[in-house]
C-alpha cells in the first residue's frame, strides 16, 4: 500500500498516511469524469444570451424603395435579417443549460476524481491546518514550505473553516472548501491537492460506506 508523507506548517515529514487510488474508487472512467465537468460547467452557465429578430429592432417599416424599375433586387424594410443593422433571422433566446446526472454517478465522479489525485502523486497531506484569525501572508508562507505556490490548488479541509477559507482566498489559483463539498470539477481543475488528516480521513470514510460489498462467489 502506497504511503504518503503527512507534513506539518513548516514542511517537516511528521508521519506517513496509507491511502490507495482503490480506496476512493475501484477504477477510473474518463467519459464518466468528462460527463460530471461538462455538467457543473453547464450549470455554471448563466444563459442570459439574446439578439433581436427583425420585429424587436428599432427602425422603419418602410419599405426601402419602390418595388419595380430601380434595376435592384426587390427588397422590404431595414429590419430585415439579411441587412446590417437588421434582426437576426434565428435569434438567440435566453435559456436555461443546467441539467443534472444520477446522484450516485456524481459521487462516483467525485471519489475518481480523487482517486486520479492519488495515482498522479498529486495529493498532499498536512497534519493540521487553522487560524487564529485570517492571515493570508501565513497562508501563502505554509504553502511555500510545501512547494506546492506554483500549483494551481484546492485545499480540502474537514470542515468549513472560516479563517482558512479567508487566508487563501485571495492567493491567485487557489480554492479552499470542505471535504464535503468537494466535487468533480473544483478536483480536476486544480493541479494539487491539499488535504488535512482530518478532512482525508471523512473522505475515506464516506467512500468507504459508499462502496458495496461484492457478493461472494463459491469455489
């Protein structure tokens, strides 16, 4: 089983976490992942797109110019939609793009997802991770001590930490939020992981009670 480093606020090795990509989810299936991000980047979507078609345009009705002996083609008014300046002839109508997959498939991407962290070493644990008070230079300073600042970075905390949230917010490419909202997209959006103890230690547990037992089989 492979064994992660747990480190400290100041980068020091303080002990090692045991952890497998199969303890999240027993494969990894790409058009699964592929189908949750386009979903959440679909609900992100505010769909408040328009144009106009040719009755909405503010200009005269009038036809442009007499029908016969001009020596050009007939044409109506100005609003027309082979004019410039004229509506759109397929006008572009505000709509809603959100749409939603099986719950058990979004937590089954989600678990992948994180099992993806594990198998491309790109998952990081810190024994422990809290302020007093927010302090985004502390932050930024434990960051640096585990060489991950040039990373874009989610950091997964146990729960939701108001003065965590608030010491990493405004550090470019960087996203905290609590194991429990952690979700397909924000895991594969970021190149690192950071996790505490505590909050890898939920995510075990949840996918744990997740995961079926397989029936057993007669020899």
């Amino acid at each position: 089983m492979p064994k992660l480093t747990v480190h400290d606020r100041k980068g020091n090795k303080v002990g090692t976490y045991n952890v497998e990509a199969e303890d999240f989810a027993p494969s990894i299936n790409k058009q699964l992942l592929h189908d949750a991000v386009v979903m959440y980047q679909a609900n992100a979507r505010q769909g408040t797109h328009k144009t106009k078609t040719r009755g909405e345009v503010a200009a005269s009705t009038k036809k442009m110019y007499r029908q016969k002996g001009t020596g050009n083609a007939r044409a109506g008014h100005r609003r027309s939609g082979i004019r410039r300046g004229g509506g759109h002839i397929h006008a572009i109508r505000p709509r809603d793009y959100s749409y939603s997959m099986p719950r058990k498939a979004m937590q089954l991407a989600t678990r992948m997802a994180i099992a993806s962290k594990v198998l491309d070493d790109q998952l990081v644990v810190i024994d422990e991770l809290s302020f007093d008070t927010p302090k985004t230079r502390d932050m930024l300073a434990i960051l640096k001590h585990l060489g991950v600042e040039k990373d874009s970075l989610l950091v997964a905390t146990e729960g939701y930490d108001l003065n965590v949230y608030r010491s990493g917010r405004n550090i470019e490419r960087v996203t905290v939020a609590p194991a429990a909202e952690l979700n397909a997209l924000n895991v594969l959006s970021s190149r690192r992981l950071l996790v505490t103890k505590a909050a890898l230690d939920a995510l075990r547990e949840k996918a744990k009670s997740k995961t079926k037992a397989k029936p057993a089989t007669a020899e």
